[in-house]
C-alpha cells in the first residue's frame, strides 16, 4: 500500500496551468504518481539517485487526487495508463493522461503502462508524454533515469517552442513595421523624406503609431502622421488599417474633413471597443511647395522651419478631436503659407512626453521646439536631425522614453543655414 503523503497548500491565486515546474533546493525532484494499483507499487517516499540526488515521491489515487497535489514543487507526473478516467470521446484508453496533460502543459509526463501494451504507451507519447514505463521492468534505477531525461526534454521542448515564437513575434512585427511604416511614394517631388521609428521600451511589439506619404497625379504631396491609443498588437494592427485606408482615400480623390470622417468611419466598425481612438495629423502641400492644408484631429500641430526663421508651431488652435471620440466631429483645414525653403516636421507625442530630468516636469512642445533648434544650430538636417532630436530627448528624460516615439522630416530646400537658434538655445 502507498506510503499517505499530507495534502500540500496550493499558493492563494496560483492556477495549475501558470506554474512554473521548477527543480528544488539543491537539485531534488519530485515526481507525482498516478495510479490506483492495490498492490501499491510505489510504497517507498523517495528513490536512489546516481548523481548523489533525491527523488521524492507523490502519490494519487485518482485524477481529483492528482489536481489537489499538482504543485509548483513537482516537475514530473508519471500516470497510469490502465487509471480510469473522464469520457473524453475517444476510444484508446488514453482519456485519463489526456486530462493530465491540459491540467499540467508545462510538467514533463511520463506513462506507465503493462508490457502487453506497447501500442498504446507509444500512442501515449505521440499525444504529448514524454516518455513510456512498463511496469514489469520498472526498478527504482530505471525510473530515476526517466523521471530525470523526461524534466530534460520538457525544458528543451519548453525553451525550443519559446524560441519559435519569439521567431513568430519577430516576423510579426517585421510585418507590421512595414505597415506602419511604409515606403513613401514621392516618385517626381523635390521633396526629402526622412524618419525614424523608436519603440518604447516596455513593449516587444510595435505600438500603434503610423505614417505615409504620397504624391497624387495633380502633384500635391499629402503627409499624415497618427497614434492609436493602447501599445499592443491589436492597436498597431488597427493602425495598419487606418494608415491604408488613408492612402486608398487621398488617391480617390479625398481630403480635409471628407477623409478625416471616413476615417472614423473605418475605426469606428474596426475597433474592439468604443473606448479605443486615435489622433491623426494631415498636411497637403501644394503643387508648388509653397502652401499647404493642415488637418489636425487631436494631435501635437507640426513644426516648421522657414528659411531665416527660427523653428515655431505651425497653428493648432482650431483643430478637431481625435478620431473615434465625437460621432459628427468635425476638423477644419487650415492653409499654411509654408514659403519658398522650409522644413516640416511631424511626430507622435511619445516625442514630447518625456520629462526633462528627474522631476516630473514634461519636455512639451516648446521644449522640442528648442531641441530641434539647438540641433539645427549645429548644422544637422535630414535623418541625422531626427537621430540627433530623439537621441537629446532620450538623455533629457534620463534613459530610454516610454512610449513609442515616430517622427517624419519633410524638406524643400536648405533652411538651417538661416534658422536661427532659439532665444533659450535649448535646454
């Protein structure tokens, strides 16, 4: 007869399916049997170990039996093929492990079963044991090697599917970069396009900032810039959506507020709940570069640098709300005399949220306004602008920002060499 092993208490709010099979002080493992054999086979409340180890023993009589001493301590279940168990409508006698196995997917499982019974102990293993026993040739040295490579193989099963989906995540978010984040079409424009992309730094997967840039046949080149609030999959897939449902719009034809409110439209039936938003920023500029349309719809209004100038807020007094907010907003377009050379920059608000030293002051607008002038001052353009802008962020917040941070550089003509610095020259 087994040996009566005390009920260990199960930490308050762990769940079978979560805990980790971790090994015990000093490399012991415990191993749980499974089975309802009269004789009492495993009567004995530890075994030998070759490597000067100890293998406790667990034993249950039955499933129910099992779930109550299913705990954090155990790294392998060793079950009973012959246990009676639930119905679980198949007709090959492996109901019983099939249960263990949804009740402990991260503890290596071995199966026993009778010698005459090779067919369904091999089947047991295709179904997700790790191994198989026969009764008949168990000795406590046998037992002892298997309970040990089964916990081996589960780690390495562990560790090779952990491996697979970090790959899976990877590809995913290669994916959803090149949505987010397209290639501009500014084929026949005198324009320079750059940007940079910075995750935040909580997060493995990209957030729900978005951008494009396209040139229409009459020649004008519309720019957007967004940010669905929330920082998981599902926003940046959201995101995708919005950003090519924008580029399919303007080249039908649709600007302002038209294409503004069928773009809430298209969060409005896509979203997966009614809390979720965005913000957008679009600009159209004019044919000859000299103009240009703002919409904003609760997003930070672009910056601008015009030849001779320094770098100032282009008006965001009369935007409208974020898309997804007001079901009959409205957002009214604003024409920009942008001039003859200028640079126009637009970004997420992960730009400007970040603090400025170790209080809780906030970097704001203005305080990016001087940052990109200090950075003008120094001669920079272009992409090493941007690299430069988001590097002296980063160091102003004092490590890396906390949420992502897009921002896009458009040039027509060489204005840094007649910005002039701000008054403060940064901060």
């Amino acid at each position: 007869m087994a040996v009566p092993v005390p009920v260990p208490r199960q930490r308050t709010g762990s769940t079978v399916e979560s805990a980790p099979a971790r090994e015990t002080a000093g490399g012991d493992l415990t191993l749980l049997v499974i089975e309802d054999d009269p004789a009492g086979t495993f009567s004995a409340p530890e075994l030998p170990d070759a490597a000067g180890t100890r293998v406790r023993i667990r034993t249950a009589r039955n499933l129910t039996e099992a779930e109550r001493l299913l705990t954090d301590d155990i790294q392998c279940v060793l079950v009973d093929l012959a246990l009676s168990g639930p119905d679980d409508g198949d007709d090959d006698g492996l109901a019983p492990l099939r249960h263990v196995l949804r009740l402990a997917p991260r503890h290596a499982v071995l199966a026993l079963a009778a010698e005459g019974d090779s067919e369904r102990a091999a089947a047991a293993v295709r179904v997700g044991a790790q191994d198989f026993l026969f009764r008949e040739e168990l000795d406590s040295r046998l037992l002892s090697r298997a309970i040990r490579y089964a916990v081996e193989r589960k780690r390495a099963d562990v560790a090779q599917r952990q491996l697979t989906e970090s790959r899976l995540r990877a590809q995913e978010n290669a994916r959803l970069e090149r949505g987010l984040l397209p290639t501009p079409l500014l084929q026949g424009s005198n324009l320079r396009f750059a940007s940079r992309y910075r995750p935040g730094r909580s997060r493995a997967l990209l957030g729900g900032d978005f951008y494009d840039t396209v040139r229409t046949p009459d020649g004008t080149v519309h720019v957007m810039i967004g940010d669905v609030c929330g920082h998981g999959p599902d926003e940046a897939a959201l995101g995708v959506e919005l950003r090519i449902a924008w580029r399919a719009l303007t080249f039908a034809g649709l600007s302002g507020d038209i294409l503004l409110s069928t773009l809430q439209k298209v969060l409005e039936h896509e979203r997966e709940s009614e809390e979720i938003f965005a913000t957008l920023c679009t600009v159209d500029i004019a044919p000859d570069g000299r103009r240009a349309g703002l919409c904003l719809a609760g997003h930070p209004s672009p910056l601008v640098v015009r030849a001779g100038r320094a770098p100032e807020l282009l008006p965001y007094d009369e935007g409208g709300p974020a898309l997804g907010l007001l079901p009959r907003a409205r957002w009214p377009r604003r024409e920009v005399d942008l001039g003859e050379a200028w640079s126009l920059m637009m970004y997420t608000d992960g730009l400007i949220e970040g603090h400025v030293g170790a209080g809780k002051q906030r970097l704001g607008q203005e305080g990016m306004v001087e940052v990109i002038a200090a950075q003008l001052a120094r001669g920079l353009s272009g992409e090493e602008l941007l690299e430069a802008a988001v590097a002296q962020v980063r160091e102003l917040n004092g490590g890396e920002l906390t949420d992502d941070v897009a921002v896009l550089l458009l040039d027509r003509g060489r204005v840094e060499e007649h910005a002039p610095v701000s008054p403060h020259g940064g901060r």
